[in-house]
C-alpha cells in the first residue's frame, strides 16, 4: 500500500474538493502543493476556497498544511517547500492519518516524490543588476546553456514565465555550478497518484466563469490592501498571474478591460502548461491514474479507494 495519496491536476479542475472529500473518508490531512497559496491574505487571486475542507451535512472540518505560511512581499521556494513538506508528511503519518498531497505547481509534486537534493541559494544582488532588462528569450537561452552545464533539470522551463524567475533561475544554477553544497537528503516518497482530467472546452469555460466570480468577489480589493500595507508593486507582480495583472490595473498600466482579457489568456496558457508538466512527470515514470472531473464525486471518490486498496 502507498504511502500517500497524490491528487494533482490543472487549474480549474475541481481538485481540492475531491481531496478533502477523500480525506474525510479515509482520515487523511491534505498538503497543499501549491506555490501561491503559501501566501497569508492571498486568498481570492490564489482560489484558497478554504470552504472546500469543510465537507459534507456534518461540516467536518478536514486539517490542511502549507497554506498560509508565510508574509505575502516574501519569495518562498521549492528547498524550502520541501522541507516544509517533509515535517508536515512526518507529523501526520505520527498521527496515524494518510497524507493526501493536492495541487497544481508540478515542481512542487515532483521534487516532493522523487525526493530532489536541493540546496538553499543565495541571492547574487551583482548578477541581478546585470541582467536586469535583458529579454525573457535572452534570459532563457542563458538558463538552458548553464543547466546543460549543471546537468540539471530541477526547474522546470515553463517557471520562466516571468524575467525575475528566470533571473533567480538562473542565479540557482550560475551559484550550483561553483559551489557544491551540502544538502539535506529527502527521501522519495511513495504516492498512488491521482490526476483529475478536465475537457479543454469546459476547463476554458470554468476559468472564464471562476474569474469574473474572483473579481466580483473583492480580488481587486484583495491585491488593492496588499499595495495599501506596503508591499511594493512589483513584489506582487513577481507572483505573476492575478497578482501581476491587477496590480498592473490598479497603478494604471492596464485599464480593467485589457487586464481580464490578457490575464484570462494567462491562466488558459498556465493550465496548458501544468498538463505539459504532468504528462513529462508520466514520460518521466510516474503512474497518474487519470478520473474525469465531470464523474459524480462518489464515483471519484469510489475510484480512489478501489486503487488505494
């Protein structure tokens, strides 16, 4: 038998539910494997929907970890997830529950599963002044051309999607190719997996509808108390998607048309890329046993215990 249960899926997909549905059936705790949701008071732009553990007539309230962890304007990354992780995985299998890992950011799942020997990195304020404003596509090539060099595939391309990620992206593997550093060792952990497959056409529909639902409920407001409590601008627009669209509405850049518009595009092209990662993670050897989304929730949930058993 397993030792945890993976529930992984794109945007939009409707994973969280059947996570923590699941977790009340078979006593288990969800780990949020999701980069954004680690953020206190990112809630609506990270779709918390923290409603989602409480589960079924009796409101049971399912345990959730990793998410509000850390002060939003601070970068969190994938040595300290994993660290994180593995206290969190340790503390709940000493409680006699089942782990249930639920999320979307790919590297996260992976680097968890198979257990990557990572190393915290400095930053390297000279090397970011230096390249601050070269092109993405400069930026990118730069960062393929020294993990050729490191041997390493630890992040993935598709985290490029913003020049500050590729900076520290590249900054990762310029500081790994001249310090070999000591690391903890994280062990692989075993997880059935469970992908939750969603049709393009109706994943396009529910991304639409689930943002105009976000903006009317306050995500405007949301990223307009961040800016208010002194965050700067551009520490939210690191954390791409919502957060670097409407903060780019809200100091004027866009008008609110242009924002819904490109940051709907945006999170189309995010979903695409989180399939493109999970089917490298199937390429890669990971079995992800695939349920369609639009089943009835006791027929998915039926599923994952017939394959848990």
């Amino acid at each position: 038998m397993h030792r945890m249960i993976t529930i992984l899926g794109p945007t939009a997909s409707g994973k969280t539910p059947v996570a923590a549905r699941l977790a009340a059936e078979i006593g288990g705790e969800v780990i949020s494997a999701d980069s954004r949701q680690v953020y206190r008071r990112m809630d609506i732009g990270t779709g918390k929907d923290l409603e989602d553990y409480t589960v079924g007539e009796s409101g049971a309230v399912v345990r959730y970890h990793l998410i509000d962890i850390r002060e939003p304007g601070t970068k969190y990354n994938l040595f300290e997830y994993q660290q994180d992780f593995f206290d969190v995985y340790q503390q709940i299998q000493a409680r006699g529950a089942v782990p249930i890992l639920c999320g979307g950011t790919g590297l996260y799942i992976e680097a968890v599963l198979k257990g990557y020997k990572l190393s915290p990195v400095p930053q390297d304020p000279e090397l970011r002044s230096r390249l601050e404003g070269t092109p993405l596509a400069e930026l990118t090539e730069m960062l393929q051309a020294l993990k050729a060099r490191t041997g390493s595939n630890m992040h993935n391309t598709t985290d490029v999607d913003s020049c500050q990620r590729a900076i520290r992206a590249i900054e990762i593997e310029t500081y790994n190719l001249h310090h070999p550093t000591p690391r903890r060792e994280l062990p692989p952990v075993d997880s059935l997996i469970i992908g939750i497959s969603i049709d393009r056409e109706l994943r396009r529909e529910k991304i639409t509808r689930r943002l105009k639902a976000r903006l009317d409920s306050g995500m405007v407001e949301e990223v307009r108390a961040l800016l208010d409590e002194g965050i700067p601008a551009e520490d939210l627009i690191y954390y791409g998607l919502e957060y670097k669209f409407v903060t780019e509405y809200l100091t004027g850049k866009l008008t609110r048309d242009e924002m819904f518009q490109r940051l709907e595009i945006a999170i189309h092209q995010f979903a695409k890329r989180q399939m493109t990662w999970f089917r490298g993670m199937e390429r890669r050897g990971f079995e992800i046993h695939w349920i369609d989304t639009t089943l009835p929730m006791e027929e998915k949930i039926e599923k994952i215990k017939q394959l848990w058993q």
